[in-house]
C-alpha cells in the first residue's frame, strides 16, 4: 500500500518518486467516480503527466493499493506545519462542525500517531465503540417465531396445525424476548466490518477484530441496506449518539461524502470541500459567540431573488436567480451583517467577483454590513480588518481574516469582536 500527503494546491511526483503511472491513474479514476469530482474528476485531482496537483478538497482520496492524503493550507509559500499540526487542526474543525464530542486533547494525540485522517477517524471510532461495548450492549423487546420442543410465549394455531400438524413434539411459539439484534447495533456492526478492511494500523485492527467478536450475535447487514430510519435512540441508548454520528461519516451518510467505488473495493475516499467545512466552522462559532447577543445566525438562508418583471412605477418582485448568502446575523427578522466566507489566502488580494456579489447582497437584503472573512495565514500577527464604502450608498464592507488556529475562546472573541467592534478608548 502506498500513501502519500500533500496539502491544497500541492503535488505529487508520479515516476521513479512518488506515485506510479498506474496507480496515479487509479486515483484519478477514483476522483472522476466521486461525488465531488465534478464531471471529469478535476475537483479533486488535476493530471499533469508528471505530478498530480491535488485542488481544494481536503481528507483521503484512496483506490486499490494506493491513497493520498488531502492536507488544508492557507498559503503555500509559507513553511510547512507539520502534517500531524496541520491533521489535528482539520480534525478540530470537523470536531466542531459534525459534533463528534472529541476533546483537544484527544484529537491533538491520536493525530501526531495516525498515518493519515482516515486512520484517525477509524481509531476514534473503534476506541470510542470498545469502551462503550465493555459497558454492554443495549437490547430491546422483539417479536419472534420459532419452532420449540416447550411452549413459550403463545401459541401461532395456523402455523401450529398446518405445518407442525403431524409434529406434535414441535410447537410453533410466538414471544418477545430482548435482542441485541437491533438497527443501532446493525449499523454499528457493518461499520466495525466496513472500515476493518481500510485501516493500516495494527492496534486499531485488533481493536476492530475484538469488536467483530463482540458483535457476533448481531446480522451482517449491507451498508446499503441498513435501517437508519429505524433507530430509536432513548434515554438509556443516548451516549451512542456521537458513535451514531461517527458511523454516518464512515459509511457515508453525511454532506462530506464518504465514498467506496463498487469496482475499487480496496479503496475509501473521506473527502471535504474545505470552502463548505470553513463556512460550516465559522458558522458554528459564531452561533456560540453571539448566544447571548439576541441576534440569530442563519446559514445558507435568505433564497431572495435578483431579477423579477419590471412594472413602471412599482417596485421589482424578484422571481429568478436566487441568492444564498453564506451567514445572515438577524436580529428578528432584520439582517444585520451578511458574511460570506472564503477560503483563500488574502494576500493574493480580493476578487472582483467577490465584491460584486456583496454589493448585490447589500441591495437585496438592504443589510448596512457586509463582511468577507478570511482564514489569516497561520502565525501572522493581529488579525486584518479593512473598511470601505460602497459607491452611492452607506453600506460598510468589511474584509478580514479570522485565525482558525486560535483556540476556540479566542476565536468566538474574535467573530465577537467583528459583530460588535471594539470602541476606541
């Protein structure tokens, strides 16, 4: 198995170093047959003979016998982080926006042992299952038919008196009994014999393989088969939540798309758009900074449209080209500040684009600011806030930056701030 990583917009050599020919054909045949691949797979993996160039998903792109690793980077001209650093800071935000319940510390560790953040994700997983496993496995009541040689339950007289009408030391029996058989531990199982196949550490298989015996009494079900619509997760089951959130991502029941190709079975591919993740992630913060504030936080809302039919002396009801800011901050049904976020290095300066779609925000939301907030360059010291009017009008278009390095004090202190700035002493 050969396993590279690379950060956004890097490459990886594909001759005498690196990759081969023929497995750097099989990762792009893997990005081409993913979800988020677009339509020739160049979202993902662009080909340049002699290197592939990763774009801006990030996570784990894996065919048969080969995987690569998708790292976040704000500047490439910067020095490396560490790919352990850069790992544990994904898994922080992906933490923060899926709600894995994964402490600092936690993340921080088993990222600088993981080989990649898949490895990482499955270690959580088995070591989070075991220990829950160890408590005990939760049962439920289920109806069942059995053949027996002593009553139990009640008796089925159709089955009773055609089937077994020449048996009389077989009695047809219906009862409920607790099973461990049920959709939660169904889902739990074909997640522990999924990723089995796809982890290169030893610990974490013997991990998987101990849970394998644990499970023995649960079916093996399909992961296209299995009942998510099914679990029931009460008071007594409710500390499976996060492994329930864990398994989604796993077997690909979440937004990021975990995807396993029908004809690469050896290959798993855990990817995120990292503009969706940072959005996701500021948004989040944002909602636990402002919880006392009065003010809502909506993402991906507002859907009003840009044009309408034009009727003389009325006032235009937008009926095509709807828009979707990023973040609204309301405060009842006001929007006060529209943010959209970017996942891009701002030293490369502001796109025109950019600041037209803000302008037409302003209009069709009539929302005095607006912000265009960044990632700041990790290590750079202060955070960069720049102000500008816009052209005939009062709006106030804001363009700075947020460290998402920063613990997560400092940084709801930070998006504080950029709702409610500092006033000057």
């Amino acid at each position: 198995m050969t396993h590279r990583t690379v950060h956004e917009w890097g490459r990886v050599a594909v001759g005498d170093v690196g990759f081969t020919r023929g497995q750097a054909d099989a990762l792009l045949a893997a990005a081409r047959a993913h979800p988020f691949g677009g339509t020739d797979g160049t979202d993902i993996l662009c080909d340049h003979h002699r290197h592939l160039r990763a774009r801006q998903m990030v996570g784990v792109i894996a065919a048969r016998g080969t995987s690569l690793e998708i790292l976040p980077k704000v500047d490439p001209t910067t020095p490396d982080d560490t790919p352990a650093t850069v790992r544990g800071r994904l898994m922080h935000m992906l933490n923060v926006v899926l709600g894995l319940d994964i402490s600092t510390g936690e993340a921080s560790a088993m990222s600088h042992s993981a080989d990649s953040l898949l490895d990482l994700f499955i270690a959580l997983f088995a070591d989070r299952l075991l220990a829950e496993v160890r408590h005990g496995l939760p049962r439920q009541y289920q109806s069942f038919d059995e053949d027996l040689r002593a009553l139990r339950g009640r008796l089925d007289p159709v089955r009773q008196f055609t089937v077994h009408a020449v048996r009389p030391d077989r009695l047809a029996c219906r009862f409920d009994a607790l099973s461990v058989d049920i959709p939660l531990m169904q889902i739990m199982k074909a997640c522990v014999l999924f990723v089995s196949r796809h982890t290169r550490s030893m610990a974490t298989q013997r991990k998987l393989a101990e849970l394998r015996f644990l499970f023995d009494e649960v079916r093996a079900v399909t992961p296209g088969a299995l009942p998510w619509k099914q679990v029931r997760v009460d008071r007594s089951s409710r500390r499976w939540n996060t492994l329930l959130e864990f398994a989604r991502l796993l077997l690909g029941q979440r937004w990021q798309e975990t995807h396993a190709a029908s004809h690469e079975p050896e290959g798993i591919s855990l990817l995120f758009p990292m503009n969706d993740l940072f959005e996701a992630y500021v948004a989040a913060q944002l909602r636990r900074a402002l919880a006392d504030s009065g003010l809502d936080v909506v993402t991906q809302g507002g859907l009003r449209y840009c044009l309408g039919p034009w009727r003389e002396g009325e006032d235009t009801v937008g009926t095509s080209f709807s828009t979707r800011p990023d973040i609204l901050v309301r405060r009842g049904g006001k929007v006060e500040i529209i943010l959209d976020t970017k996942w891009k290095n701002l030293t490369n300066g502001v796109s025109q684009a950019d600041v037209y779609q803000m302008m037409a925000y302003a209009r069709i939301y009539r929302s005095p600011r607006l912000v265009l907030l960044y990632p700041a360059v990790p290590g750079e010291s202060g955070r960069k806030i720049e102000m500008h009017g816009l052209a005939e009008g009062r709006e106030r278009l804001e363009i700075a930056t947020v460290a998402v390095e920063a613990s997560e004090t400092e940084l709801r202190e930070e998006l504080r701030h950029l709702v409610f700035p500092r006033t000057p002493a």
